[in-house]
C-alpha cells in the first residue's frame, strides 16, 4: 500500500480516534474552526517551549525554514550530530513513514537525552504515548538514546524576582514508558497507515473520544445528528450516565427513560423542557430579594493566567485580575465605575487600590458566582496585606445573585440547564445580547487583555481596550437587568 507521513500530532489524533485521522487527512474542509481560544493555547505551548531551551542554552536550532521541507531538518540534524554539536533545539527523525521534532536533544557523557516541553502542569497519559513514539523513531534512527523526559511547569513554583527556569520546570523521566510501549507504537502506526489507505473513512460512533485527551475539531461534523439541546446538556448528569442512554438511543430529552436516576434538579429541568414550564418559586426569591440592601453594587471581575507567572508572588497559571465593571444602584438610579489595568505593569495593585476607592459606598456587592471574586480578594490579601481589612470588608458585604438560578428557584426552558449567566441573560432579558460586541466572552477577553503588551499602533490599542471595557459593562448591566426581573416576581 502506498504510505502516506505521520507525524507526531497526527499520531496522536490516530490514537484518539481514526475516523478524525483519516477527515483530517482527506477532508480537512469538514473541520471546525479554529477558536481564538485555541489559538492562545497554542502560543502558549511555543512560547514555553522557547523559554524551556534555556535549560540547554547555547543549542542550535534544526527546525526547517519552511515548515513544508521536513526532510532538510532531518538532514539538518544528522549533520548536527555528525559535526559534534552537544544541544539541539527542534532535533528532526523519520523513520518508517512516521517523523517527528525532538524539542530539546542533549548529548551527555556521549549519549543522547531527549527532551519534550509542555506547558500543562503535569505529566498526561497522552504524554508519555506521545513521548513513548518519540524513543521508537529515534531508536530506529540509530541514534544512542539513554533517556526520555518529559520537562512540564510544576505548579508549587512561586516567582520572586527572576524566573528561576529551574524551580518553574520540572523534569520527569519517561524511559521505562516508552520502552514498554515500543509494540504498542509500533502496531498503532500499522493500523493508522492501513486506516489511511482505505478509500473512506472508518466508521466511528462519537463516544467519550470525542472530547477526549482532546476536543476533536470535527464534532460539528460527526455530531450533527444531535440535537442543540439533547440528553448531553442536562445539567450535571453524570458522563458514564449520559453515554449509557447514548448507546441505548435515547437522545432527545423526552425519550429518557423514567427509571433513569435524575437530582431533583435534574427532574425539573427535564419536566420543564417537555412541558415548556416555567418554575418561579416566588416565596425564594422573595426572601433572596428581600434579603438585598437597597442600594447595591453589581460587580465582575475579568482575569487572565499565565503558564509562565508574569510577576511576583504568582504560580504557574494563577488567575491574574486585570478588570472590573460595576453598576451602583441607589433608588433608581444607576453609575457605573469601570477599571482596565495598563497591560505593560503589574496590574493588582492598581485594581486593589481602585476597587476600594470604587467600593466606598453603602450596599451590599452582588456578585454572580461568588467563590470566583472572593477567591481572587483573598489571593490579593495574601499578597497585599496592608489592604486586608478593606478587601476583607468588600467580601464581607458580597451577595451572590446566582442563587435564585443555581437553586432553580427561577427556572425557564430557555436555560437549558444552566445557571451561567451567559444562559441566564438571554432567557430573562433576550434584548441584551453579547452577539453585537468585538469581544463577547470572558475567555477572548483575557487572551486579549494578555495579548495586548504586543499590540503596538494606539489607535488599535485604544480599540481593543474600548471592546474590552464594553464587554464587561454588559456583564455587570446584565446583573442589573437580572435582579430586575428577580424583583418584578
Ligand atoms: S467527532 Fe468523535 S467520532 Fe468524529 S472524528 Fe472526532 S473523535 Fe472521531
């Protein structure tokens, strides 16, 4: 059969599911888009990969120019290790139809250690599968390999002062992995050539895989038969649950059998959906109503993480505030304070300072889920003790308006099971909608807030920072909108 080159990230989709090799292979047009979302995770992988080569300075880098001329790399490198060279950056190897990149090669005592970087904080199965196809191209490379290791950010390490790329990566052999699945790659690769060269693609139910050690980007295609709201959506039904009733076909939510073990919750969310009922517990949410001051500050934070902590006093991906918008209700009228820090500084003193400044008046502080904004207080505490008490006072005088929704004491069909305010919004105010605005969820937000030190022309800063005070306004005004309607029952 005519072969066709793997490399390692097309291995390991293989591994996950052969239907996805194969559409990626021939019908590359049926896939998702990729998010912006996404899109930051990659980065974030190639900027800890650089960062990682410090470990190893001075190595020289044998990735191809163009990534279209894979063969000069490996090449490049063999001439690299026949010239004595002792570190190498991007190390090329093919063998038998199956290529990949060796993020760092080092020679030691005349023998080669391998080293692959990921940005996550510890060591995956997918890693060591991925780091197990790594040792069996480079053995049958005849290249003398002693160890495999998997370099990861070990999430304990706390910055002060210079990053110290000792503390922040932790380095975990994986030898012994890889030797023992030299069979397994070497029958995985078989079935991924065979499964290539057929004239369509297997057939594959979706099941756990897709979503499994990765999001497959062809579940808008391999999905379609689901629809937007099936037993997949109820509300914290358990996986193994909701593939067993997959695999019995029951995929519409009026078909689920009756003796399927449901919450409570659970069974008002399905009653709700088959019967277009609306569950308004007037007695609760006048109690929670009544429980509010009358004057109230609606209140959101916006953050960003970082695999590599920007500042001190930070871990590995700790949430780093960098915004907030509130809506100050005072019998019947409404200001608003907002906060954007300046992206080239440290923003969390400044957010402290400006958010006890904002929050001097009386009321109570409505937050939608709490344990996220109180979190973030007490982490600054931590860090800034001498704003203790006034940041303990602003916990002190926080509310949670996801309560009503959380306890399903207001429930309509149009939640869909979710209390998140990004359900809740449209089904209690549908005029006020995120679809008008540039940026118009939290997580492009805080790429974008972490992307913008690179941004350059101020005419685009002034922009993106326009699009990102927008879009947090709207979260508080939401809350705002929301108690209206909580008040109205
Ligand atoms: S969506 Fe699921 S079944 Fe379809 S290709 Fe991806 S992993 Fe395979």
């Amino acid at each position: 059969m005519a072969r066709k080159y793997l490399s390692k990230s097309t291995f390991i989709k293989g591994v996950q599911c052969e239907k996805a090799l194969y559409l990626h292979r021939f019908n590359s047009e049926l896939a998702d888009e990729i998010s912006q979302q996404k899109e930051a995770v990659f980065q974030t992988g190639t900027n800890v990969g650089i960062l990682a080569q410090e470990l190893f300075p001075e190595g020289i880098d044998a990735s191809p120019k163009d990534y279209t001329k894979y063969f000069e790399s490996f090449k490049y490198t063999q001439q690299l290790i026949n010239e004595g060279v002792e570190v190498i950056y991007e190390a090329g190897f093919c063998f038998d139809y199956v290529m990949c990149f060796v993020d760092i090669l080092v020679k030691k005592d005349g023998r080669w250690h391998a080293y692959e970087v990921k940005s996550s904080t510890k060591v995956s199965e997918t890693y060591i599968i991925d780091a197990s196809l790594q040792y069996y191209i480079m053995k049958n490379s005849a290249i003398d390999i002693a160890d495999i290791s998997i370099v990861h950010i070990d999430n304990n390490y706390v910055r002060n002062g210079e990053i110290d790329l000792n503390q922040l990566f932790h380095s975990v052999s994986v030898i012994n992995q890889a030797q023992n699945n030299n069979d397994y790659v070497k029958n995985k690769l078989l079935d991924l050539h065979t499964t290539l060269s057929k004239d369509s693609a297997p057939i594959v139910d979706i099941g756990k895989h897709c979503s499994y050690p990765y999001t497959c980007n062809f579940k808008g295609y391999c999905w379609k038969h689901i629809p937007q709201y099936s037993i997949f959506d109820i509300s914290r039904l358990n996986k193994k649950i909701k593939w067993s009733l997959y695999n019995s076909r029951y995929i519409e939510i009026k078909d689920i059998p009756i003796d399927t073990k449901l919450s409570d919750n659970q069974k008002i969310e399905i009653d709700s959906y088959i019967n277009q009922t609306e569950i308004i517990q007037k007695i609760k949410i006048r109690e929670f109503v009544n429980s509010l001051s009358s004057n109230i500050y609606h209140l959101d934070f916006e953050t960003y993480q970082s695999a590599v902590p920007p500042f001190n006093g930070l871990k590995p991906y700790q949430q780093i505030p960098f915004q907030y918008s509130a809506h100050y209700e005072n019998n019947g009228t409404i200001e608003h304070y907002e906060f954007l820090a300046d992206p080239s500084n440290d923003p969390r003193e400044a957010f402290v300072k400006a958010l006890i400044n904002d929050m001097k008046k009386d009321g109570d502080i409505l937050v939608y889920n709490i344990g996220f904004e109180r979190g973030r207080l007490n982490e600054l505490i931590r860090i800034f003790p001498k704003y203790q008490s006034q940041l303990e006072s602003i916990i002190g005088r926080m509310k949670d308006l996801m309560i009503p929704f959380k306890e399903k004491w207001y429930y309509v069909p149009a939640m869909k099971g979710s209390y998140s305010i990004k359900y809740v919004l449209p089904a209690l105010v549908p005029s006020l909608s995120y679809d008008d605005l540039d940026i118009n969820n939290g997580s492009l937000a805080s790429s974008t807030f972490a992307n913008l030190h690179n941004v350059s022309d101020l005419d685009q800063i002034k922009k993106i920072r326009k699009h990102l005070l927008e879009y947090c306004k709207l979260d508080t005004f939401a809350m705002v909108k929301i108690l209206e309607v909580l008040r109205s029952v």
